[in-house]
C-alpha cells in the first residue's frame, strides 16, 4: 500500500513511522523543514487535566487515552532510534496570585473533583513546600500529579530519525499544492516539481490544512491559526524548577536540555509568526510576579508558532466523505499530548478500516451539521 503524508510535524511523522513498521510504502510531504512549526513552539506537556476546560469532558477523555498510550509510543519508537526523551512525570501546579485568581482555581478545583481527578486545592504555603521557587504573593494552588511533560524538539527529531530509518521517503521543502481525485477517491497529489500516485493520503498540515487545493469547499477542514507567543530560558542554580508552573496567563515548564520554557499568548493574528515587544513583556511579568527567580535567567529564544485551531477547538482525525483522504488536524494546544491516540487510531483506520472508540467524537463529519462536511 503506498500512502501519503501531507505535513512534517510530530503526528505527521509518527503517523508515516507507524505505517512503515506495519508495511506500508510512505512518502511525506513538508512545505519547509521537519518539525519546525507548531511541534518545535510547543512546550511538550502532556496535561490532559490542567488543560480540560468546563465543556470538554470528551476532549480530557481522549488526552487520558493518549497519555495512557505514551509509553507504548516511546518503547516502539525506542526500538527504531536512540536518545529517544523520557517522559518526565512531574504533575502540575496551577497557582493564584489573590482573591480572584483563588476563587477561579476554586471552580477549576471542584470541576475536578467532581470528574473524580486526583486533585487538590492547597495554600500557597503548601504550594511553596512543594515548590520552594514560588513567590509569597502565591496565595493558593491546585496540584495535579496526573500531568506530565516531554521534550517535544527531541522527541520529533526521533521520530525523524525513525521514519528514514523504516525506509520512509521524506520530502522537505516540497509543498504539496493539490490532491488529486477520480470517482469521490484519492488518486495522489501534486508538488511544483512532481506527481505522485498514492493509495491514500493523510492531511496533517496543521493550521495550513486548508490551502491544499483539490478537495472540495465543503469537505476542507474548518482550522484557523492562532498564534503563540514562547520564550526560552537558561536554567540556572537558583532558578531550578521542579515541574510544571502555571496560571490563567501563563505557562512555565522546565526541560531535561536545561532550559525552561515560558508560554504562550494567544493570538487571532491569522498566519503572522513574529513576536511581539507585548507579548514577551506580559507574559515575563505574568510569570515573574509568581516565580521571581526568573529574572535573571539569560534568554535563549523568543519565537511564535501558529496553533490549529478547528471551530470547537477539538482535534479532526479520521476518513473525509473523501474515499482514502484521512484528516489527522486541528490539535490547537493539544497536539503533543494526543499524538499516540491519533497516530495508532490513523494507522488503524487507514491499514484495517477500524474506529477506535477514544475518537469517534472527533470525526472530519462532525461539522456537517453546520454546513461543513468533512
């Protein structure tokens, strides 16, 4: 079988490894350089229970499922390349600097509860015995231990190095400008330079999903960008976190390279990646007025990367209306945490025309309803 992949990111790259090692012939497609958009702007956390918002039960489901499967992901992925990055079980700490902040980690807190987390709501003395660099201005803190983090630069470089180890052709710089179809199905897609015949294709080109011409209006993908603004520092002795920080405002996650990552704004900017003088001044001050060690940290990087965002903000994986056109997008902030589930359930989809349960809320025709059918 001779498949396609549209995007070099970390879940278009795992989806063409898994493939390989199940026998399929693969060739994926990036516009620019491997890895070097949303998966390297990424902060690498895999957090499914301090991201779960009030109306996103299923969304917190599907990133259980995903974390659930990490470790198969990293064993498997261990087998095929070295240095492949732990996964850092390091919890997270959602921390409140006054009244309002307490009363919103409040509701953050009970919704939890009442999902049956393992959650609690502590006193900002209590967060500080935990993690000693937090500021006196710390008035209170929910501790999630479920949450991890990983090192998503190092692990897409792995999954690189896999995919042309298992015999993968990787394309980069090579912009795939149509998909072509006869009868309702895939036939393969086109680049500049070349043709290429596939028995199916993947599209996971992340915000850019929709400018690949050759699928109809109304099965494109319905994902927009939505900037993220990230800045990285240098650990230094007296600014060595012990895990995940973080805040309505802010997030800070220290890395096993040595360097912490502060993030992210959000931004509807359309595809604009520059950062900003605003958006490195709120976020330093947002996360120094809880973590004051951070001052002088020496600056490493400040870039922004473009999230896919899809309308209700939730993940498109599986088969179009499209016979053999799979969609593996719209991840928005979630993408390094859902790639096992959507990578294995691709694969699965594409080899044995299985549906795995943890994904069968987040089907391309969910949006039919609205007008858009994928």
């Amino acid at each position: 079988m001779k498949i396609g992949i549209i995007g070099g990111g970390i879940i278009g790259l795992g989806i063409g490894w898994q493939l390989l090692r199940r026998g399929a012939e693969v060739t994926l497609f990036e516009k620019g350089t491997i890895g070097q958009e949303s998966s390297y702007a990424a902060a690498g956390m895999l957090a499914p229970y301090a991201e779960v918002g009030f109306e996103e039960i299923e969304l917190m489901k599907l990133g259980q499922e995903s974390l659930r499967l990490y470790p198969k992901f990293i064993n498997e992925l261990a087998e095929d390349t070295e240095n492949v990055p732990e996964i850092d079980r390091c919890g997270t700490m959602l921390v409140g600097v006054d009244r309002d902040d307490t009363e919103h980690l409040r509701r953050l807190y009970d919704f939890r509860e009442k999902l049956s987390l393992t959650v609690e709501m502590i006193t900002g003395t209590e967060a500080r015995e935990r993690e000693p660099l937090l500021s006196p201005k710390v008035v209170s803190a929910v501790w999630l231990p479920d949450d991890a983090q990983i090192d998503n630069r190092a692990l897409v470089q792995c999954l690189k190095e896999a995919f042309t180890s298992c015999g993968g052709l990787l394309l980069e710089q090579n912009k795939v400008t149509q998909i072509h179809r006869s009868g309702g199905a895939v036939k393969g897609v086109s680049t500049p330079s070349s043709n290429f015949q596939f028995d199916k294709v993947v599209l996971a080109a992340g915000c850019w999903s929709r400018q690949v011409s050759g699928i109809p209006d109304k099965l494109k993908p319905p994902i927009r960008p939505v900037k993220g603004q990230i800045i990285t520092m240098q650990k230094t002795p007296d600014c060595e976190l012990k895990g995940i920080v973080r805040s309505p405002r802010f997030y800070l996650v220290p890395k096993e390279d040595g360097t912490i990552r502060l993030g992210a704004t959000s931004e509807e900017k359309g595809f604009d990646k520059m950062p900003t003088a605003g958006g490195q001044k709120e976020l330093l001050e947002e996360a120094w007025e809880a973590v004051p060690s951070i001052y002088d940290l020496p600056l490493i990087e400040t870039i922004a990367g473009l999230r896919p965002a899809s309308r209700d903000h939730a993940p498109i994986i599986g088969q179009t209306r499209m016979k053999g056109l799979y969609y593996a997008t719209g991840h928005y902030r979630h993408g390094i945490l859902l790639t096992p589930v959507t990578v294995y359930s691709i694969v699965e989809e594409i080899l044995n025309d299985s549906i795995a349960e943890a994904v069968k809320s987040f089907r391309p025709g969910r949006f039919s309803k609205t007008g858009q059918e994928a």
